[in-house]
C-alpha cells in the first residue's frame, strides 16, 4: 500500500480513537498554551519522548492527525509494521532509510499533513530519564526540515510534562535485539520498560518558520545552521518542562 493512501482512513478516525484510548486508560490531561498552535499547515511537531503513549497524547489533545516518524525496529515486525503504516506512521528502514524519509515527509506535508517527530530517538524510552531531563537530541530532524522542499513550513516545540506515572517492565531486551540487533540499545540484558501516564501537562511552544535558517542552509555553514536549530529546539523544550 502507498503510503500516501494508506493515511486516507487514518486521518478520519485518528483524534477520535486517540481520545478514546486515552479516555479508557483514564489519564488527566492538561493543555497549556493551545493557542499556539499554527491553524494552517505545513508543520513539523518536535516533542521530548518517554513513553508509548506519547503519539496518542499529541495526536487527542492537539486534535490534528499526525504522521510520526517511527523507530527502525517497528518496521521490522510484520504484524506492527502494516498496523503503524495504516495509522499513519513511517518507520525507519534498516539501510539507506534518510532518502525514503526525505521523500515521505515531503509528500506528506505538501498534502498538507503535519509530521511528528521525537528528536531525541529511542533513548528515554529504554534508560528513562527524570519527568524534566531530556536527553541529546539528534540532527536528523533538522536536516530533514530543511531539505524538504516544503514552502513555509513551521516547527512547533511541545513538551510532554509527566506530573504522576507509574512503570512496568514491558518486553525482554533480548526479544527486541532478535527482531533489530543492529540497534545497540538493545545489546544489553533486561527489559524494555513500559512507561504509563496518570497525570501529564503538553505545554506548546511557540511555533516558527525555518525560512531564514533554509537560506543559509548551504556550503560550509549548513553545519552549523543544523546545530544552531537543534539547539534552539532542545533548549526551547527543556524550558517548557521546567516551566
């Protein structure tokens, strides 16, 4: 399946079935700053990321579908993979993943789509860090923002404020390392955890384009450019969870 058709049904049903999960699950949510979300596409959602639940969260409160850029490792499952495909959802592929990304974010937000994406990969989701850390985001993100060829495309930072959770051991490490061993992360012994929301506050930032950071995005500086926007970002939502 295209992944272009595959999101049709997703969009219909996607914030409603995410706000019914979450309201079976019982979990208190508040929403601070709602009016800072962009009411006009493109966009790109960063968000920090500690649980499964996070794509839910985003996806019921916010009230918009949002195609999430996935681990490597949730394409490798057969099963996960048709079921993450048809919700919208695009994992990474093992080898050579960055141009199929490139092309499915762009096609996705020249429809109009908004892509969610966790910078800071599946690291909090194994070793997870206190509710106001966050972990080392990587680049890949902004690369990827700026070599879309998506006019006016805007980020919009969110933090997701864990206030009460309670977590579980999950699925063996050693289950995850048979289905994606080149992933170091699960080279070590013990159990993937399962982090549970009860009581958690998304506080949004403040959306901005990447217009000016795409204009210098070229020869020697795109390095920096990219450094300077992951910053930017990384600072933008640990401030938002320390809020």
């Amino acid at each position: 399946m295209n992944l272009l058709e595959s999101i049709v049904p997703f969009d219909r049903h996607a914030t409603a079935l995410a706000q019914d999960l979450l309201g079976v699950l019982g979990i208190k949510v508040t929403v601070q700053n709602l009016k800072c979300l962009p009411q006009s596409s493109p966009l790109m959602i960063v968000a920090n990321h500690r649980s499964f639940l996070d794509p839910l969260l985003l996806t019921s409160c916010l009230n918009i579908p949002i195609n999430f850029v996935c681990h490597r490792y949730m394409g490798n499952v057969p099963v996960l993979r048709e079921i993450l495909q048809t919700c919208g959802g695009f994992p990474l592929s093992n080898e050579d993943w960055y141009p199929d990304l490139l092309r499915h974010a762009t096609d996705l937000l020249d429809r109009g789509k908004t892509i969610g994406i966790f910078p800071e990969g599946a690291s909090p989701m194994l070793n997870t860090p206190a509710p106001q850390d966050l972990r080392t985001f990587y680049r890949g993100f902004a690369h990827l923002a700026l070599q879309t060829s998506v006019p006016d495309l805007q980020i919009l930072p969110v933090a997701i404020c864990s206030q009460s959770e309670w977590q579980c051991p999950a699925v063996p490490l050693s289950l995850l390392r048979q289905i994606d061993p080149l992933e170091p992360l699960f080279r070590s012994s013990g159990w993937h955890p399962a982090v549970l929301y009860q009581e958690v506050v998304l506080r949004i930032g403040q959306p901005f384009t990447i217009q000016p950071y795409r204009d210098r995005y070229h020869g020697r500086q795109a390095g920096m450019v990219v450094k300077d926007m992951t910053n930017l970002l990384s600072t933008q939502i640990s401030e938002l969870l320390a809020a």
